[in-house]
C-alpha cells in the first residue's frame, strides 16, 4: 500500500521553515505569507495530479 502524505498544513511549515533558514517573520506578515503557501499547494497539486504516460521523459533543462 502506498504511503500517503499528511495534508500540507502552511501555517507549520512557514513557521518551521523560517527558522531553519534563521529568518524572522514578523507574525503580522503570517496571513499573507500562509495564503500565497496555500494557492502555490493548490497549483502544485493541479501539476502532480495530471497524468503523464511511462514512456514520457523528463526534460534535462528549460528553454524559453
């Protein structure tokens, strides 16, 4: 059975990435911050839901 992931929970990781990287968050600043974190999961998971075929490469780099 596969192993599922617990919900993303932007609040924990905001507050514990900060301060791995050592950087203050003035706690006025969390609302915003944990907002953008929810729609980039929502984008993030639009992206991972799509189906792509086996046979299918990744890309080694991006060219515009």
């Amino acid at each position: 059975m596969p192993e599922t992931c617990p919900p993303f929970d932007p609040e924990s990781y905001a507050a514990v990435t900060a301060a791995l990287l050592g950087l203050p968050l003035d706690p006025a600043w969390m609302g915003p911050i944990t907002a953008n974190l929810r729609v980039l999961a929502a984008a993030a998971a639009l992206v991972e839901a799509l189906p792509l075929a086996d046979e299918i490469d990744a890309a080694p780099r991006f060219e515009a």
